[in-house]
C-alpha cells in the first residue's frame, strides 16, 4: 500500500475545520475536493486512512476532526421542579414533582 502523504492529510483536516464552522455540518467528499488539490477518489481514500490512523472519525458520511469534537456541546438532564403560568403573576409554592 502506498503512504498518504502528510501535507495533503493536514489540508483535508484544515478544510474539513473551516467547513464545519462556517456550515455546521460535514463537507461531502465532493466539496473537500473541489476545494483541494486532490481528486475526489483520493479524497475518499485519504479519509479512510486519517481514521485508521486516529487523526478523525469517519463513518463513510460524516468527517469529525479533533477540533470538532472540542467544539460539540455537552448535553446534560436535569430534573423538572414545578411549572411557570402564564397570565398574571401569582405567589406559588415550590413543589417538586418528579
């Protein structure tokens, strides 16, 4: 197999980081090749390889680079106390319902 060459793993990871936070989604191979130096073949075939090496995830669709998955918010649950009327304003008591 032949090596992929670093410089041309760096742009895929750059463009793929300017994308995302311009569009807020993943560029399409088609799109990483429009925009590089790379065919969109070679595109498909360095994306694989950046995986298997740990440098993104890339599940055939969806490209998150190291700087993608620093910027993705964290979600957390938390239990609901109460509810807030609408109309006039009341006094109401705290009552925790679940």
């Amino acid at each position: 197999m032949r090596q992929k060459n670093p410089k041309y793993m760096k742009e895929i990871e750059a463009f793929v980081d300017h994308y995302y936070s311009q569009h807020h989604k993943s560029p399409s191979c088609r799109e990483i090749a429009e925009n590089t130096t790379l065919q969109r073949s070679a595109v498909q075939r360095y994306l694989t390889a950046m995986n298997d090496q740990g440098m993104i995830q890339y599940d055939g669709r969806t490209i998150r680079t190291r700087k993608i998955q620093g910027n993705t918010p964290r979600m957390t649950s938390v239990g609901i106390i109460g509810s807030i009327n609408c109309g006039p304003l009341m006094m109401e008591e705290e009552s925790v319902e679940g």
